[in-house]
C-alpha cells in the first residue's frame, strides 16, 4: 500500500502497544491516538508505547477518553489519506473495520473450542462471556459460536455509578439507533442526536456506542447483554484475584461481576473471556477502594 505511517485509536492501551511494537518490528512510524483522561488512568501501557518509539497524542476534548481518542485519530486519517494506514482496534468505525477487526479477534473463539475439546471433550460450551464497549474482545469470543444457537453469547456492558444516573456506558440498555464514526449502530445519544458522553471505571468499556455487529446480534436477540457497575467490577476483579490468583483488567472484571446476576447448572461450561491483565489498572483499583473505605468510615461517623 506504499503507507510509511501507522496510526491507532486506544482506550486502555493495550492496542496502543501491539501497534507500537509491530511498528517497531517494522521500523515504521506510528502515533497513537488516546483520551487524556485515559493517558492518566493507563499510565504503565503509555509508558510502553513511548519505549517501544510511538508518539501518544492526548485528546482533550469532549470527556478525553475513547470516543474523543477515535474522534482525532480519524481526523488525522482524513487529513493524510496518501502515506497513513489507520489501525483501528475495535470493532467499530466504517466498513470494512469491524469486519476486518472481527476476523482478527476470531482467534479467541478458534483458541476456546481448542481447549475445550482438550479439557472438556467437546468444542462448545453452554456459554460464552465477555465484556463490551466497542466490542472487540467480546466479537472475537463469539465469532465460531455465532451460528451454534445451542451456545449463549453474553455480553458485559459498563454500568457505571448505575443506569438511572447520567454516568454510565451501558449502550445496549441506554441507546437507540444512530450512527457514530461511520456506522449505524446502538448509540448513547440525546433526544436531537447528540452524542451522550458515555462514563465507566474502565478506559476500554467508556464509548458511547457498540460495535454494529453486537448491535445486530441484539436485535436479533442472538446475545444477551448485561452490565454491572464500577463497584461490582471491582468487587469481581478482588474476588477472582484471591480466589484465582488473576488480577483482571478492570474491563474484563465486568463479565465476572455479572455471574452475579445469571443462572447456570452445574453441569454447565462457561468459558469467561479473560481479556486483559489488571497491571494498569492498579492505580484505579486502590483509587476507588480508598474512597470507598472514605464514604465508608464517614458513615459510621454520622
């Protein structure tokens, strides 16, 4: 394609880092593209990109987290059409980026039915999890599992102080149909079409949108979404790390929480899609757990 310059939208970051490390393999220019709320909350995964030679463009409009960080890495790709190749790292944007995004993820669900034939004997499972902002993670768990009607296909959306208040990222449960970065899907939006700034713990889970396939998997009543708020994520993200010894991302943290609230046999398989480790996301951790034990003790006081 005679392109000499990568750039790439993040969230939590990780994308940020695969971009920046195969265009350091590649001996390429890359710049990344992420909220300067993000920028904060992802310090270790920012840090990595700058090591491994990316340039981390802070976007500081809007709420400065996923959406805004889209929004800048899309103006730039118009701008430069001739020598830039835009990465996009979930599966939203215009055709074909979802698609294109899906197809890379689907070495997830390839990997599960793997180890679920070695471990279980079978190749699917009564269930498949994962969380969901734009959907990357999750398109990717589901994708072999799509046409298995059998297997249920659950997604975790970010609830965030809850769906009644005004500071959440539960697109499914608050949005209707709109278009958002160039494709019609379920979006967080005001009566007039204006975008609803989406909120969450989680800097990959806080878009305001969700993937169009995910949206149509919705209308098609093929998956079946749920959310949990910041608190139940990170009550979920400490009981899998003292039970497991896995401290989750706080992304995938959501799906965990919401085992709370579905029924399962035990005779059932349900795969969780692990799809982050929980490093960056320390310092949100103990950060919401001091202010916890705050509200908590000033309680008590009263």
């Amino acid at each position: 394609m005679n392109k000499k310059r990568i750039i790439a939208e993040t969230g939590a970051g990780q994308h940020g880092v695969a971009t920046a490390t195969v265009c350091a393999l590649m001996g390429m220019e890359c710049v990344v593209y992420m909220g300067a709320l993000d920028i904060e909350r992802q310090k270790p995964n920012v840090e990595r990109m700058k090591m491994l030679g990316a340039t981390v463009v802070a976007a500081t409009c809007g709420n400065q987290t996923l959406k805004d960080a889209t929004n800048e890495a899309m103006r730039d790709w118009i701008r430069n059409p001739i020598d830039t190749h835009y990465i996009i790292g979930s599966v939203v944007g215009p055709h074909p980026f979802p698609d294109m995004v899906a197809r890379f993820q689907s070495v997830i669900s390839a990997e599960i039915k793997t180890q679920l034939q070695e471990q279980c004997g079978r190749n699917t499972p009564t269930a498949v999890m994962a969380c969901v902002g734009g959907g990357s993670n999750a398109i990717g768990a589901f994708y072999h599992f799509i046409d298995e009607p059998h297997v249920r296909l659950i997604a975790a959306e970010a609830a965030g102080q809850g769906i009644a208040t005004e500071h959440s990222a539960a697109t499914i449960a608050l949005g209707k149909p709109g278009v958002l970065h160039g494709s019609k899907t379920m979006l967080m939006q005001t009566a007039d079409g204006q975008v609803v700034e989406p909120y969450s713990i989680s800097a990959g889970l806080d878009y305001p949108g969700i993937g169009p396939a995910h949206a149509h998997l919705h209308a098609m009543k093929r998956a079946e979404f749920y959310s949990a708020t910041d608190a139940e994520a990170v009550q979920a993200g400490l009981l899998l790390s003292r039970l497991e010894g896995i401290i989750p991302a706080l992304e995938t943290a959501h799906a965990f929480a919401c085992l709370e609230t579905i029924s399962f046999t035990p005779d059932d398989i349900v795969v969780i899609n692990l799809s982050g480790r929980g490093d960056k996301d320390l310092q949100s951790y103990q950060a919401f757990l001091a202010q916890h034990h705050a509200e908590q003790t000033q309680e008590n006081t009263v």
